[in-house]
C-alpha cells in the first residue's frame, strides 16, 4: 500500500480545538516537520480535515516498482 508523506506547513492558531487535536493524532508536533503514514480511508479524512494546514504527497517505496 502506499504512504503518504504529511509535512505540517500552516499553524494551528486560531484554528477549532478538534483540528488542532487532528494534527496531534497525525504524529506533528512542531511546524514544518514531516510523518509519514500508510495511506487509508481513516488517513484521508483526518488530512481532508485539516487540508489548509498541511501539504501532503504520495511515496513511491521500491517495494511497489
């Protein structure tokens, strides 16, 4: 399956209580820094949530070339 790399680009000030919960559960804890996570349903509506906030891309591992 593959991953998707989640960088946390915009800050969470200001913003509700339940999206700056949604960037704990992602794993940033410090603006412009990087996770990366397995790519499911669960995964994708917690980015959709906070989509303003964080830039996201897919990661080709060599495992799927």
């Amino acid at each position: 399956m593959a991953k998707l790399r989640i960088k946390w680009v915009r800050s969470a000030i200001g913003y509700p209580k339940d999206q700056k919960a949604t960037i704990k559960a992602l794993g940033l804890h410090k603006l412009q820094r990087t996770v990366e996570h397995e790519d499911h349903p669960a995964m994708r509506g917690m980015i959709h949530k906070v989509r303003h906030l964080v830039q996201v891309e897919e990661v080709i591992s060599a495992e799927t070339l």
